[in-house]
C-alpha cells in the first residue's frame, strides 16, 4: 500500500475527525494493561460500544452495527461494534498522533515500535488470561508478539490475527489458472505440462473469442501496476511453488532455497518471461502495465480479459455466468510433476502482518473488560464460524455427534437465494477475525467456514462444476489441488520473521533497488524479440550492480535464513 505525505494542515484535520478511544475531561486515562480486570466469572455481561478501526469489505459500512452476527456478538460479549472502514492516511495519521480506536488493526508491523513508545497501546500481558481462546488456539503467536513486536519489552502489545497453527488446504482465496470451463472444453481441454501448454491454451481461447458479445477486444492475459511487488505476481507462483519476497527475491515452499535477481528460477524473472512470451503471442493487454487494479476489474467483469489468477475475483463473476445460463472460471491445474510442487497447503503460526490487533492505553478497566471478551470471542472456534457461517441457532447448529452443521432451513433459503447467508451476516466481519479463514475445526477434518465442507459443495455443484469434476476424477473442486503427490505448503511465517525495520543504508538501497525493478519489468516484458529481452535483462543485472545490490541482496539472504532458523526454535 502505498502512502503520500500528509500535508500539515491535513494531519491535525484528521486527527480532530477521528473517533477512537478519546477519553472526556472527567474520563480516568484508564488501564495500560498492567491492572488486573475486576470482572468475576459468571457476572452479568456489562453492554459496552467499541470503536473499531478495520477493513470493512465491500459489504460493512461505518457506525453502529446491528446486523445478525452483530446482534450475536452483542448477545455473546456484550459489545456493539461501532465500526469505521481502514483507510490508510487515518492509519498514518494515528500513528503520528498516537490517538487510537478502542481496537485498531495495523497493517504494517513497522508501526508498532512508535506506538509502543509513546505509550498509546495497552500491555495485555495480564489480561490475555482472560481470553483463554487465544492462547489455546495461538500460543505460537503470542510468542512471536512477545519477542517481535514489543518493542524489545517482551511485553504482550499486539495480537496477530488470522492465525492458523497447522498446515491446511487453501480453500477459499486460492490461486491458480482460472479460465472459463466452457473455453477449455472448446479449446481441446489440453493438459498443461508446461508453462508453454498454458500459453498454447490461452491463445487459442483468444483466437476462439477475439471479442466480447458487446464488441470489444479481449486478451487471455492482463496485470496491474498499483501493487507494488505484488503486481508482478501471476498463477505460476502457485505451481512453480516459489513465494516472493522483499527486494524482488524469491523462495521455493518446498525446500526453502533462495533465488535472487540473478538467478533464472526467481519467481519475478519466470513471471517477466511467462509475460514476455505472452505479449510476443499476442495476447497480452497492452494495458497490462499502466492500468490499476480496478480497471483490471472491470475488464475481468466486462469479458475483456480471459484468464485470472485470484479466485476472489471471480466468484460474483461465477455468479453471474451461472445467471445467464453460461459455465465460470475454474483452476486449470498444471501437471502432478515434480518440477510443479504446488503450493496447496497454508499455514500461519504467526497469523498476517497485514492484520494486528492493538489495543488503545486510553481504554479504562470496563472497555478493557469488554475487550477481552471480544478478543476471546473472535478468536474462538465458535466465533470464527459465526463470522463466517452466521449466528448459531439460525443458521447452523451443533448435531448430536458434536459436528457443526447448516440447518434444513438454512440450506433451503441457500438454494432459493445464494445470498441468504450474507444476509444473516455471514463473512461480514472477517476483518476482525482472530482465526484465519479456511482452517479446520476441532475434529481436524472438517472446515468451520461450512461452505468449504465437502457435504456441502456436493449439494452445490452446478452444471459446469460437476462436469469439471467428473473430468479430473474427483467429487469436489478442492481436490483437484488436495489430491496431487506434488504439493508444498505456503508458510507465511518466514516473511513474518524477516526485519520490518532495516538499518538505513539498507533501508535506503531496498527503496531504490524495488523502485527501480517495478520501473524495469514492464520494459523488459515488452521486448520486441527474445535478443532484445536478453540484452535488457543484463542491462538491469548491470545497473543492479552499481545499486549495490550485492550489498543488499546479502542482507536479505541473510535474514531469510534466520528466519528459517528461527522459526524452527520458535516452533519447539
């Protein structure tokens, strides 16, 4: 996420508008953390409205909530959510003033030490005991708050969210090659046992529908440039089993080697040459690179682009072509070969350094008290399947064998109206959720998002989908990723475990080196022929070189394998 400098005159604008934990004249200043809560167990629940800074998704809007999973939490806790949307300038500007949220989710682990240091979060080390579905559930990440996030106290300020303590299926979010089932089938269903089969298929979807109905010209392959590193990015990550990481470098998930800039196997250069043979084939959007994300979008909704890699992208698409009488997009899997160890499997220890809960100092004993409560709430497996499913009792119900399923009624209204779930709330408020989302429940078998229950999907299946099934042998979708022998696990902890804060000389060449790629790829990929891809790449090897890349690069290596490291001790 990008930031601009904050005029003067803006920051103390905003810092008047926020709404966060603000404290009257006649208000204490309240707990830091460091007193122990007064509340005895089996006392009648105290109502208190927090204010949350969060992401609210496309579906939340600021205020107060009242929506059905609000109305749970309420009943379970205690505590009207009283939201307002992340927004990152409000984020910086927090972070300037110190005047936080009653809970604030941070996404850069790089604010937490000023943070610390002024004083503006609370210490929940003696008050975590008091959200026991924390501990049991992330001990791992308590850990690493403690020695990572603290500011170097080994206090308990932060807590990492969305955790997932053991490697599970990548159920919802995945990537992949997503085309439209109805295009492959028309195209041959081709195997694809090279990155050339997967070009040789998107060309020819292209030449099969070189327009939309509408008219407009349409490309199998399209990129944004408004992510950052994160643009230069595609499907192969998952099948090639690399994970990228800062200064353009890159991992294998499967045996954890490290590939620079001058390495063929980075994941950034197999990407900038899948591109560049695209666009020499004619079907790479020449808007690739100069378009945002959102316009990206709208060609994805539109038609005009084929082929995706994010499946959150097309599920309202799905949704539409399903509508309409017309197959969606599915994963077209790469072969179960050893030279493609998918990444399948995910697994967060340490939750996401997107998503860090910490709490406002300004917070008197009985916010705090319903803090806590919210905290063990959403970090329990019963909060985190009323996030995700709906409240208990109206949408799903614990059977008699101790297993969570949807009822009758629920699984009718689905049927009748696939949007029946989201108006019970369902997914609303993943933003705060503590446990990440497709982890499995208690039994170990079955996801507590419902719907990424096998028994569930097999009811759901349309037309296309049970025929996609049917074609790779499998009974649900998932499992033609779940059933390969050549997987690897995406284990979002190393990245965790890699400094946030650098030294300045390391800070200052990161800056340039990352500026300089995301300038440099475009032109490379856009080479007019393979002599002049080659010569360009040294180029870029070259003028790296002069940005004391070998330097940096080292840095990075370096820190990565103390990552590894690291991660093992913390582990034991």
């Amino acid at each position: 996420m990008k930031r601009k400098v904050i005029a003067i005159v803006l920051v103390v604008a905003m810092i008047m508008s926020l709404t966060a934990c603000r404290s009257s004249s006649n208000q204490s200043k309240g707990s830091s953390g460091n007193v122990a809560p007064t509340t005895s167990e089996g006392e009648e629940l105290e109502d208190v409205t927090l204010n949350v800074f969060m992401d609210l998704g496309s579906t939340l809007s600021s205020g107060i909530q009242s929506d059905p999973v609000a109305e749970y939490i309420k009943e379970k806790t205690g505590v009207t959510l009283n939201l307002e949307g992340f927004d990152n300038q409000k984020e910086s500007v927090m972070v300037a003033s110190g005047d936080l949220y009653d809970v604030t989710i941070i996404d850069q682990p790089a604010y937490i030490p000023p943070l610390i240091s002024s004083g503006s979060v609370a210490d929940l080390s003696d008050w975590i005991q008091y959200a026991p579905n924390v501990t049991e559930s992330s001990q791992a990440s308590l850990k690493y708050s403690k020695e990572f996030l603290s500011d170097e106290s080994g206090k308990l300020f932060v807590l990492p969210m969305r955790t997932k303590a053991e490697a599970v299926p990548s159920a919802r979010d995945m990537d992949g090659n997503f085309v439209r089932w109805d295009h492959y089938v028309e195209a041959g269903s081709p195997a694809i046992n090279s990155i050339d089969d997967l070009l040789d298929l998107l060309e020819t979807i292209q030449k099969n529908h070189p327009e939309t109905d509408s008219g407009q010209k349409t490309y199998a392959v399209s990129q944004w440039s408004d992510w950052g590193r994160g643009s230069f990015e595609s499907q192969l990550s998952k099948y090639l089993g690399k994970t990228g990481i800062p200064l353009f470098s890159s991992y294998d998930t499967d045996d954890l080697e490290y590939h620079d800039l001058f390495d063929d196997e980075n994941l950034y250069l197999a990407y900038a040459k899948y591109m560049f043979n695209a666009n020499q084939r004619g079907i790479l959007d020449p808007e690739a690179f100069i378009q945002r994300h959102e316009d990206y979008n709208a060609k994805l909704q539109d038609g005009r682009v084929l082929s995706t890699m994010y499946q959150w992208e097309i599920n309202g698409i799905n949704n539409e072509l399903v509508n309409s009488g017309k197959a969606g997009f599915v994963d077209i899997p790469f072969a179960d070969t050893k030279e493609y160890p998918a990444k399948i499997k995910c697994v967060a220890p340490f939750g996401y350094r997107q998503r860090l809960l910490v709490v406002s100092s300004k917070c008197d004993d009985k916010k705090m008290r319903a803090i806590m409560r919210l905290i063990d709430f959403v970090y329990s497996e019963k909060g985190a399947r009323t996030i995700v499913n709906g409240p208990e009792g109206i949408t799903w119900e614990i059977d008699d064998k101790g297993v969570a399923n949807f009822t009758e009624e629920t699984l009718k209204a689905q049927r009748a109206d696939p949007t029946y779930l989201s108006t019970q709330g369902a997914k609303y408020y993943q933003g705060i959720i503590g446990l990440d989302y497709d982890l499995y429940d208690s039994t170990g078998k079955r996801f507590y998002d419902l719907t990424l229950n096998s028994d569930y999907i097999k009811d759901a299946l349309n037309d296309y989908e049970k025929e996609y099934c049917k074609f790779y042998g499998i009974d649900v979708p998932l499992d033609v990723m779940t059933e390969r022998k050549n997987q690897s696990v995406d284990n979002r902890a190393y990245e965790m475990l890699m400094p946030s804060e650098h030294p300045t000389d390391i800070s200052r060449s990161t800056t340039s080196i990352e500026a300089y790629m995301e300038q440099q790829l475009p032109g490379l990929i856009m080479s007019k022929n393979q002599e002049e891809y080659d010569v360009k790449l040294a180029e870029i090897r070259e003028k790296l070189k002069s940005m004391d890349y070998d330097t940096t690069n080292a840095y990075y290596r370096e820190a990565f394998k103390n990552a590894v490291v690291t991660y093992d001790k913390l582990m034991k």
